[in-house]
C-alpha cells in the first residue's frame, strides 16, 4: 500500500495523542475505566474476523483480562471498602509481575519461532531485570495508580525489543505499534515520571489490542508492510542484545542496588 510520509506522520501523532489520553483518563476516571475494559473482553465474537492463531488471541486476552485485574486492585485501594482487603496485599503485584514477564516470553518466543535469536535473548534478559514487587511496585496517590520504580534505561530498552519484535513479526503493524510505544515514553521523560511507564504501558495496549481486535483501522491509515527489511531485522537485533547485555551486567552489578535504596517520587 502506497502510504505519502505525511500520512504517517499524522496519523502516528494523532494516534499518539489518543492513547495519551486515554491513559490519563484510565487514571483519573477508574470507575468508567473498569466499566470499559471489562465489556471490551465481551466483544471476542468480534475479533473472530481479525485475530489468526495463537498468538494474536493470546495477547490480547493476557493483556486485556490483567487490566481489567489492574482495575479492581487500584479500585479497593483508592476506595478503602471492607470485604476488598485481600486486594491491598502484596499478592496482586506479584501476580501483574509475573504477566508482565509472560507478555515478554510470549513474544521472546515468538522472536525464537522467527529466527530473530538476538532479539528473543534480549526480551529473556528483559525479564530478570524488571524490579520486584517487594521494594519497587505499589498502589499509590490520589487516583490509586499502579507504581513501579523502573530504571529509565529499563523502560528504553523494552522500548526497542518490543518495536524490533513487531518489526520482524508484522512489519505491517510497525507505525501503530510506535504510538503505544511513544505514550509511556512521553510520561517517562517529559512528564519525569519513569514510575508511570508501566502504568501507561499496560492501558495504552490494552486500549490498541481490543481495537485491533475488534476492527482493523490501521492497515488502511498506516500500514508500514512497506518498511519490511531482513537486514533492518538482523542488525536491530544485534544492537539490541548488546546493549541488553550491558545492561544487565550493570544491574546485577550496581543498578539493582541503587533501584532499591533510591528515595520514592512522590505521587500526584
């Protein structure tokens, strides 16, 4: 499909704009929030039409039905309500850990389906350097959001696996998936606020994978099946397997100390 560059530049800002706001609404209006995401997972007669294999219906229930699970653990702890207290453990953080590194297997072992080998060894790398629970995630301020004390270089670094495996997986969905990529970006470092990556990571997904799902608006707006390049994918990968290996070396070494001793930002 002959896509004019401006196309792409303004449907990837507009797009960005969206889900930008659709994270500050997810935060601040948690109610309609809960409310949305649940009736998005009644919509599966829908996706029958644009989701193929596996893949695609396992991402977007493991990352649908855990928002919805966000939901209710910010929802009993910004309400306070008796008969909700088990939700205010620390259990729940631990259970959005663990999807979190199931996401990035997921698609680590996709990579390894594809032969994209340096790509699959970084998302795993990925995985053992995401802060635990116990010292970096937490429900906190007045909208009882989900805080975790990633590393900015953290967050960049899953930035560019996670567009290098769309690249190599369905170049196709490349310009859409730099928009979900851009948002928490955006919060991280303009914002100043690298605690909300995740955050803006998890609705932003969610948000784009029930469109996705439910109907197939980006292949005529912003179809980048034209940006396919096997070369592009060989050596993204390289790059992006040695950057996470320092980085590694550097977590396991210094970083994940200075993670946990670091003074907390303060919610807003």
């Amino acid at each position: 499909m002959d896509i004019p560059v401006w196309q792409y530049i303004l449907s990837i800002a507009v797009y960005t704009a969206i889900l930008y706001v659709v994270h500050e609404l997810s935060r601040k209006y948690l109610k309609g929030a809960t409310v949305f995401f649940i009736l998005a997972i009644f919509t599966f007669p829908l996706w029958l039409n644009n989701l193929d294999g596996w893949f695609r219906w396992g991402k977007t229930l493991i990352v649908l039905i855990p928002t919805c699970f966000t939901n209710l653990v910010r929802l009993s702890n910004r309400s306070k309500k008796e008969g909700w207290e088990f939700l205010r453990k620390e259990w729940p953080l631990y259970i959005l850990y663990i999807v979190l590194n199931l996401n990035i297997i997921e698609a680590s072992l996709k990579d390894l389906a594809l032969g994209n080998y340096f790509n699959a060894i970084s998302g795993f790398l990925l995985c053992i350097t995401i802060p635990l629970p116990k010292k970096s995630w937490r429900i906190s301020g007045s909208y009882g959001d989900l805080i975790a004390d990633f590393p900015l270089m953290w967050c960049f670094l899953y930035t560019t696996w996670n567009a290098c495996f769309v690249y190599a997986e369905n170049p196709g969905y490349l310009a859409s998936s730099i928009c979900i990529l851009l948002v928490p970006e955006i919060v991280s470092i303009i914002k100043g606020r690298s605690d909300l990556w995740l955050s803006a990571r998890v609705y932003t997904l969610a948000f784009h994978l029930f469109i996705r799902a439910t109907y197939d608006i980006f292949t005529p707006i912003m179809d980048s099946s034209s940006w396919a390049n096997e070369n592009v994918v060989s050596i993204w990968g390289i790059i992006n397997i040695i950057v996470h290996i320092s980085f590694a070396i550097w977590w396991f070494t210094k970083g994940n100390i200075k993670n946990n001793t670091k003074a907390k930002p303060k919610p807003i």
